[in-house]
C-alpha cells in the first residue's frame, strides 16, 4: 500500500515504472523533480507537465551529423545535404562525422564523436544500428539526438526489445532521443515571410503531416514539426507541453497513432488548457482495424478509443476523423479572435444554399439565432421583403452586385447576439461572386467577430478565390460545408471550454483520506470480494447501501428480516459469486417469515448444486423506487483507472450507454458525463415520473473517484450496479457492488 511520505510515494512509483515498462525515463525524471517540490498526487503520479527544454533542439547553434556522406546516389547523401542547408537557415555550425572521410560537402570531417572539434547541441544519426552510439554522445554532453533507423517496435517482440534496449541506453546517457523510425520533417523549411500566430505541428507518421504544412501556401503560417516516431524517448506530450509555452504557436495540429503515455499526455493537455493554446488532433485507432493498423506501424499501444476520447474531451483537446479537417480546424483556431458572441448567421445568395448549410450547422450543435424583428427590417431596406432574413439570411442575388452588398454584410455584423458570419459561396457567378468575396474581407478588416467563407468550386483557380479570399489572413476560407461547421463549432467550444476551465490536477487529493485506511483492511489482494465485503468497501467511503445483514442459517435470516423491514431481498454472498440473478440466486419482495425460511434453503440449495461456495446470506432492505444506474472503476492501459457512469441493470450491457473520464476530475466533469447519457431524460423524469437526486449521484461519482485515485493498481475493478438514485433529496443507494483486488 501506498504511505504519505514523499519518499514512500516516490519508491511506489518507480516499482511501478519498472513493472509495467510503459513510461519513460522521462516520466520518472518529471516524477522525481514532482516529488523533490511535493507536487504528487494520492498515487505518487505527477500533477504537472515537465516541459523539456527543446531550444536547442529546434534552434541549435552546433549540429553533428553521424555517417555524413556525399557520395551521389547514396541515401545518406541527400540526407546530408537536407541537413547542411538546414543549418544554414538557423544559423547552426555543422560537423560531418565519418570513420574514413576526411570531408564532406568541403566541410572538415571528424573521425568520431569523441573528435568533435566542440561540444554540440543536436546530433543526427545516419547509421543503421544507433545503440552503439548513445553512449559516445552521452560521453560527449551532446544535449539531443535525432535517430532515423527503423526495425524496433514497428516489427514486433524482437523490434521491442531492441527499441528497449535503446531506449535504456538513451536514459543512462543523460540526452534527449527523437526517434528511432522518425524522418527529416523536424528539418523542413518553413516560410518566414507571414505574420501571425502559427501552427506547431507534431505527427507520428510523418507523411500524415503534409496537409498541414501545405498550409503554407495558404498563407498560414507554420514553426515548428515534430516528427515522433517509435518515441524511444521524447513523445507528442514533451512537444504539446514545449510548443504550449511559445509565444509564436497559436495551436497545435497533430497526428497520432498510439500514445505512449496516457498520465503524460493528459498533463501536457493539462499544460496547453492552461495556456488557452488549443489542440486540434487526428488520433486513429477508433475501430478495431485502425487499431491493428496502428500498433503495426508504431508498436504503440492504441488503448480503448472511448477512454482516449473521452480523455480528450475532458482537457479541451479537439478530436477530428481527417487530414482535411486537422489543416482547417487548427488553421482556424490559430488565427481567429475571440469570439464576442456564440451565435452564428448563414449568409447566401441563394435561399436554398442558406438552407442546406443551415441544417447542417444546427445538426451539429451550432446556435442561429432568429435575428430580431429591428434587424430584419433594417435588412429589408436592401433586400427584398419577400425573401427570409431571420437567420439564415437570404439576399435574393441581385444585392451583392451593388453597394447593398457591403450594407448588409455590415448589418449583420454589428448584431450584438452575432459571433460568426458564414457566407456559404457554392460555385463562382462573377460577377457577383468576385463582389461578394471583396465585401466579405473588406469587413473581414474592420470587425474583430470571425466571417467564414465556404467557396464550393471544384476549381479552386478563381481570382476571388486565389487572390481576394487566400489573400485575407481575417477571413477563414473552407472548401467543403462540412470542414467549416466543424472548424466553427470546434472554435466555439474550445474558447467556451478555455473561458471556464480548472485544472483538475490543482485540486488532486495529496494524501490519502480517513476513508483509505479503512478500505486498506477490507482489500483482499489477488482476489474478488464478496456482495458484502464489496458494499463495506463503499461504506468506508460514504457510499450508501441498504439495510442488510449476512446471515449462515434460516432462522438467522428471519430474525435478520425483522430487523431490516419486510418487504426484503435476499441473495447468496460469495467471493466469485458475479451473475447471481441467472443462477437463480436472488429472491425479491420477501414479506413474511415462511418465504425467508424457504428463501434461504433454496438459495444454499442451488449454491451446494452449483458448487458455489458462499460466505452466507445476505438479508436486504428492498428498495423498489428510482432510477436504476451504474457506477464504476476499470484500469485502462494507457489512462490507469477509470471511472464510469451509465444506465443500470441490464441496460447497460444492451444500450452501452455510458459516460467515461480519467481521474482527477471534478463536479463540472461528473456531471458533463451525465449530461452525455442518451438515457439523461430518465434522471428527469419521464412519463409523469418525478426527477432524481442527481446531486446524490454526482456524488457517488465522486466518492468513487476517490477510491480511484486512492486505491490505484491495488483495485482492479468495481462495478456498482446497480446504483438506484432515488427522487430528489433522497439520495442514492448501491443495491449491489462487486469489487476485484489486484
């Protein structure tokens, strides 16, 4: 069990690194600087980032380049080359290092490591086996290394253990690895002639990576790629926690297929909430094919996508499916001001175009609101009163060939409840469409509320297109309706989510409660609790069970039953005792003494027959009215524990209608979860039902939570099921709970 020094959590943790193989030498770096400052949580994890010094990763002013070459036709040669001009750009000096050349390029080539005429910030390895070299660079204070070579985890058992070895290697030496099976993105030219905020791009494969830094030619401006690869060491967290803290990035796109670490992750999302910098990412695996695909290519582990995304959701990181909707979402919310307002008007020359794009807005989860009756008649005065105008606005046509168009682009905009203009443009008509395009940025430049541009033509070579729309940096153009209702509603949530958001890791328990010390006496290792055992566990915790007593006899039970209430429950307790209602093992709405005597010989009956050995009876107060949920702990992966919230009984097992977060969490996010049940109007009320204590059953979600975070690795699983809520002010009782330890 866990103790409340910072010492006893520390060695917890490192046992706990060792064992499961899973975090690197990073993580217990991040873990031991926590516990030197007394910032760990319950469980002896970390409850901030480390942000890795990554400057002279990125901006180096010395470069060694191993296996250098500049033989034509030889792989290596290109590479070599791609790397002098690089360093070039930043300004970095570059030493080739070669065993048999005395120069590469005309520059004067070190036999070895050790004959490096200076000490060096990055070394770049183009040799196939990097492991021999670690070592010399460590020995040489060399700060970080880039490592291309594959054949480690992405081939299998042998690849991992290799990568293993590597990856152990890399921590004895002291430096930073990118790689292994990375590639030459980190070393792209990006453009430095546009302004603005840009996009930090970090990508696992690095190929996934281009449509955003096509952007470029756009207009949007990129600073930085981090291509991770197999993520020996350095991981998508060390560069979302690094890119969160410069002032240049204004969002982080990326592509990721396996996570390495889930804690990691979640604190480097932690790092950017708090920043208010949004992250936009692509994360495969969300079917079993993606998932299979993905652990081939990276030797990550995908982990069960409706954790990772609930994860996600729970730190403001912004999941999108494609490429196309990465570029368009992250290029958005690099660049857009704060939104004034959440409403959003659709603006069209046609009736039907406003329509279509409309529906699909407000299927999404955008508001549109009806623009009020002072509005639409200022409206009017340009646009034909025949036509709607209430939201969204239809101008007929005619009035954006003449100086109308700009009236009512302007009109709109000046709309207090108005935060987002769309204009849904879906084939070129000059000349109107070329009009329409310049209002449309004219504004753009006079109004700090966002205008959207959807231009639909298939060609894309239009001067109001090329020229007029690529050439604002305030107006968002899309190409498709469906990547700018995702890119717009993506934008309102994040800056709703930054408004409001509390890091849960501030208010992380530190030390274990009263309630854990009773729990510690109750935890059988290795083995699943009985009905009884599980129901004191919740008790110790403030959970609230019936009244109920466990019983060895049949005239233990009837006195039992007098003592509880008729009516009464009875059911066989035994430690593997799970699906006792199949088995027949549970009677229900017992009311006289006869029916316990005859109960509780039935119930041993069927257990004798079964060979179910059981630790007695349990003789239950009934309760009959409420809402029927489940609550409950699993282990995850990637994440540790997991808490869930779904409906009851059987339904939840045929409707999979649950809500799931990664602990810490807070009362905000508890009742997030329930508001994400397709079965939410059941805690309401339904068919003249009355509504439910759902401030009871939030926190029971938090109690559990607790047990969570307290019991870690110790407890593998609890599934209170099922939790009857009770009318409102009630409360909620656990009607049955099974608990496994670990």
């Amino acid at each position: 069990m866990l103790g409340s020094t910072h010492g006893t959590l520390t060695t917890h943790f490192r046992a706990r690194v060792v064992a499961c193989g899973e975090e690197s030498h990073a993580a217990v770096h991040s873990m031991t600087a926590a516990a030197a400052e007394g910032d760990l949580d319950v469980s002896g994890r970390p409850l901030h980032a480390t942000v890795p010094d990554l400057d002279r990763f990125f901006r180096p002013e010395s470069v060694a380049v191993i296996g250098a070459s500049d033989t034509e036709g030889r792989p290596r040669t290109g590479i070599t080359r791609q790397l002098v001009a690089w360093a070039e750009r930043v300004g970095a000096r570059l030493h080739p290092v070669h065993p048999t050349r005395e120069s590469v390029f005309g520059r004067p080539c070190s036999t070895s490591v050790a004959d490096l005429p200076e000490q060096v910030d990055l070394a770049v390895l183009l040799v196939g086996d990097p492991l021999p070299v670690i070592e010399e660079l460590g020995q040489a204070k060399v700060k970080f290394a880039v490592a291309f070579a594959s054949g480690f985890a992405e081939t299998g058992e042998e690849g991992a253990a290799a990568q293993a070895r590597l990856a152990a290697a890399v921590e004895r030496s002291g430096l930073r690895l990118l790689g292994p099976n990375t590639n030459l993105n980190a070393f792209e030219a990006f453009r430095d002639d546009l302004d603005g905020p840009a996009i930090a791009l970090i990508t696992q494969s690095g190929h996934q990576g281009r449509p955003v830094y096509t952007l470029q030619e756009l207009g949007v401006r990129l600073s930085h790629w981090a291509p991770t690869g197999n993520e020996a060491d350095l991981e998508t967290a060390d560069f979302i926690s690094y890119f969160s803290q410069r002032p240049e990035v204004g969002a982080i796109a990326c592509y990721v297929e396996g996570l390495k670490d889930g804690r990691s992750f979640l604190l480097a999302a932690d790092r950017a909430a708090r920043a208010g910098v949004p992250v936009v990412a692509v994360k495969v695996g969300r079917t079993e094919t993606g998932a299979r695909t993905a652990a081939s290519h990276t030797g990550k582990l995908t982990g069960a996508d409706q954790v990772v995304d609930a994860a996600m959701r729970q730190f403001g990181v912004i999941r999108v499916d494609g490429l196309d909707e990465l570029q368009d979402t992250a290029a958005l919310l690099a660049r857009a001001r704060k939104p004034q307002a959440d409403g959003v008007v659709v603006y069209s020359i046609s009736g039907g175009t406003g329509a279509h794009f409309s529906d699909l807005a407000t299927g999404a989860g955008l508001k549109l609101p009806t623009l009020s009756e002072e509005k639409q008649r200022e409206l009017h005065e340009w646009i034909p009163g025949y036509l709607n105008v209430a939201n969204p606005v239809d101008n007929g046509g005619h009035p954006v060939g003449d100086w109308r168009g700009r009236k009512i682009i302007d009109a709109i905009l000046a709309d207090p409840d108005v935060g987002v203009l769309i204009c849904p443009i879906t084939g070129p008509f000059p000349p109107m469409s070329d009009r329409l395009a310049q209002d449309l940025v004219d504004a753009a430049e006079t109004t700090d509320k966002l205008v959207c541009v959807v231009w639909g033509s298939p060609v894309g070579t239009e001067d109001a297109y090329r020229t007029t729309l690529l050439g604002s940096s305030r107006v968002a153009t899309f190409r498709t309706f469906g990547n700018c209702i995702t890119a717009v509603k993506a934008y309102l949530d994040h800056h709703r989510f930054a408004t409001s958001y509390r890091s849960p890791f501030d208010e992380a328990p530190r030390t274990p409660s009263p309630s854990f010390r009773k729990a510690q006496a109750l935890m059988r290792p290795g083995h699943q609790l009985s009905e009884h055992a599980a129901k004191q566990l919740l008790r110790a915790y403030g959970i609230r069970v019936p009244r109920e007593q466990l019983v060895t006899s049949a005239a233990a039970a009837v006195r039992a039953a007098g003592l509880v209430g008729f009516p009464v429950v009875m059911k066989a307790s035994g430690a593997r005792l799970t699906h006792k209602t199949e088995l027949g093992l549970v009677k229900v709405g017992l009311t006289s003494a006869s029916q316990v005597r005859d109960a509780y010989r039935e119930l041993t009956d069927i257990a004798r027959y079964e060979g179910i050995e059981l630790d007695g009876v349990l003789v239950c107060q009934m309760i009959e009215r409420g809402v029927e949920m489940m609550v409950g702990v699993t282990h995850d992966a990637l994440f540790g524990p997991t808490v869930t919230v779904g409906l009851g009984g059987v339904l939840v097992e045929v409707l999979h209608d649950a809500a799931v977060r990664v602990p810490p969490f807070g009362e905000d996010q508890a009742r997030a979860m329930l508001g994400e049940l397709r079965g939410r109007a059941l805690l309401e009320g339904v068919r003249g039902g009355p509504p439910v204590d759902v401030d009871a059953l939030v926190e029971v979600v938090l109690r559990v939570q607790r047990m969570a975070l307290e019991l870690g690795d110790d407890l593998a699983e609890l599934d209170i099921n099922p939790l009857m809520v009770l009318g409102r002010g009630q409360g909620a009782v656990a009607l049955d709970a099974l608990a496994v330890c670990r």
